[in-house]
C-alpha cells in the first residue's frame, strides 16, 4: 500500500494544532513528555453505553467508584501545549489503513481507549465493529474493530513478553515447564508488519511472580539460561525486538512506536493499598522512583539504531495512583493497583500518540 501524504485539512489543522505564542514553543518543538497534571473540568468524551470496548472491568464508574476527581486532570508539558485528540482528523487520515497495538494487558487497555475516543462522536454506533464477532476477553490473543465508514482497523495482538514462549527443549529439569525464547518473536510477527502504524509494548510480565515462580525460564537458541536474571533477559528481548523493526519492517510506511512501562501502585497490605483511597495526583515533586525499563529501553533502542519513537508515559503515570481500578471493578477481591480505570489515565496516552504521530511528519501525518 503506498504512503499517501498530503491529507491534512487546513480545516481540520485549525481544531488539531495548538496556537502558538511567544511563551509556549510550537509542537515540533514540544517535550510532551515531561509536564505535571493541572486541574480540569472537561467532561470525558465515552462510557460503557456509547462505548461497548471500554472493558467492564476497568468500567470504573459502572462499579461503584463514587468520585470522579481522577477525571478531571489534564496532562499540561512544560512550556507548550499539545493538541486535542481529533478524532475526525485521525479517522479521514487513517482511512484504508490498519494501526495495530501489540503487548500486554496494558496495550489493551490503551487499544480500548483509543477505539472509544474515535468512536465517541460516532452517530451510527453499528457502522464500528470487531470483525470476528469476539468479545474483549484477557484470552483472546488476537482482536480487530473496524470503523467501516473510514475503512481502517484498530487491531490489538496480545504477547505479553513479544517473544516466544512455549515447551522446554529436552532434557530440562522439572522445575522448568516453559521457556522464553529471547532471540525469536511471537509467530504472529508476520501479521504485525503489514500495519501502518504499531504501537508495542512490553514490561509488566518481566517479573519473578510471572517467570520462575511458574516455571517460566530463558532460552536462547536451544540453551536454557538458568543463571540470567530477568533484566538481562528483558534487555536481550528488546534487542531481538527493535532488531526485527529494523531489518523486517517498511518503514519507509509503518510509524513504529513503543509506549513505556507505567509503573503500578502496589504500596500497602493488599486491604489497604494507597491506590484504593486516592482521588487526585501525586505532587512532581515528591515522586522520586527510578525507572529501570525505560532506561534499557532508550539504551536498546540506541545500539541496534532503529528508527522507532518512545512514547514515554513513564512519569506521568507515576503520578497517577488515584487513576487504579483498585476495588472498583468486578468479580475479584483484590484490590489492583496494577491496571487503569476506563475512560481515565490510558486516554491520555492516546492523546500523547496523537501529538507524536503529528511531530513526527510522516506517512499520512505530514
């Protein structure tokens, strides 16, 4: 499919792009990604009845949650503004295209997002659906709403790790059952690369509790690597990864993109975590924790020189703990301080892939 350019409505450019001042730099110049949360009243633009893809467990406000504050927040970059999210703009612009979302639980959450937004103004809510007839469930590995008046896809591929996991090659001890392959990825790669625009993600499963404690180890090539520790580990998957970004995909027409780790809020007894009594964000200035994902990332992404955007939601969703589902979900008694209220942070996420689509001038985002 060939790069189409020149889409862009001076019309549409008047409600996307902000106004630019003499105190305020233009978008081009814009760091979007340091900033702090200021109060806003806005309404969210989706809920549970204009949107059927806002998972009915992160439906925060359909379960319960009896405030709203961590609504009313908006995400302000130091010195310059970013635009709206459009979502006229981004349909006519990804008209016969596909954007795919590859990752965990977190990417599909932001997957469900971004679908909401563009479908929020929507009259004809019918004219949008998955194709398969699939609900949104953590099993389904694969899932494509289609908006089929613009004709696109919004895809999501579930791969929790990006690369392979599957049996041990024998012999292996008991303890072992399965096996990330660090240097192969997920066999569904060669649906991905066909996408237009990819937005990968990868980190909250790099931990004891979803690896050793298992029986989940590493491999590479035929040989497990008993000793190597999940950092390295996750280092060396990311290399493979950026590595096939580099050599497999076009991206003289894919944008290729990966959202960073957001951190989770798991402080406290699991009665009584801070997630679950907090309604507004944590002060930038008392927020301190270092981020050791995003720094292997950038490192990565550095050696292997792929041409690949970080989107970095790293810090400003460290200072959302109030925007947790905590209890406010259904059918589980832990409190989880892990995944996100839907409509709520992940929507802010989407406004920052918008503003990065449009900083990086490319493709039908020229």
């Amino acid at each position: 499919m060939p790069v189409r350019k020149g889409t862009f409505r001076s019309d549409v450019a008047d409600k996307v792009l902000p106004k630019s001042s003499n105190s305020r730099r233009s978008l081009a110049a814009c760091d979007i990604y340091t900033g702090t949360w200021i109060p806003d009243n806005t309404s969210s633009v989706y809920n549970s009845t204009t949107c059927p893809y806002a998972e009915a467990g992160f439906s925060c406000q359909d379960n319960g949650r009896p405030d709203s504050d961590y609504l009313k927040w908006r995400w302000q970059p130091t010195g310059c503004d970013i635009p709206k999210f459009n979502a006229e703009d981004i349909r006519q612009r990804l008209r016969g295209l596909r954007i795919a979302f590859v990752g965990d639980s977190m990417g599909r959450t932001q997957w469900e997002s971004f679908i909401c937004l563009l479908m929020a103004d929507i009259r004809n809510k019918s004219s949008v659906y998955e194709v398969h007839g699939n609900t949104i469930t953590k099993q389904r590995p694969y899932l494509a709403v289609r908006f089929s008046a613009s004709n696109f896809t919004v895809e999501y591929y579930r791969s929790p790790y990006l690369v392979q996991e599957g049996p041990p090659p024998k012999p292996a001890p008991k303890r072992i059952k399965t096996t990330l392959k660090l240097d192969k990825l997920e066999i569904a790669e060669s649906r991905w690369m066909q996408a237009d625009v990819l937005v990968f993600n990868t980190g909250h499963w790099w931990t004891t509790s979803k690896t050793f404690a298992r029986g989940c180890y590493f491999q590479l090539d035929k040989s497990i690597k008993l000793g190597l520790s999940i950092e390295s580990a996750y280092r060396t998957a990311l290399s493979t990864w950026a590595s096939w970004v580099k050599m497999k995909v076009d991206l003289s027409k894919t944008q290729v993109f990966f959202r960073s780790y957001e951190p989770a809020h798991w402080e406290g007894n699991w009665r009584n975590r801070l997630c679950k009594s907090e309604t507004k964000p944590v002060p930038n200035t008392s927020y301190t924790e270092d981020f050791p994902h995003l720094q292997v990332l950038h490192d990565v992404i550095q050696e292997v020189a792929a041409p690949i955007t970080v989107l970095n939601i790293t810090s400003m969703s460290a200072y959302r703990r109030d925007s947790h589902v905590a209890n406010w979900t259904r059918g589980r008694n832990v409190v989880d301080c892990g995944h996100w209220c839907l409509p709520g942070l992940p929507d802010w996420w989407n406004r920052l892939l918008y503003a990065a689509l449009l900083q990086k001038r490319a493709g039908v985002w020229a």
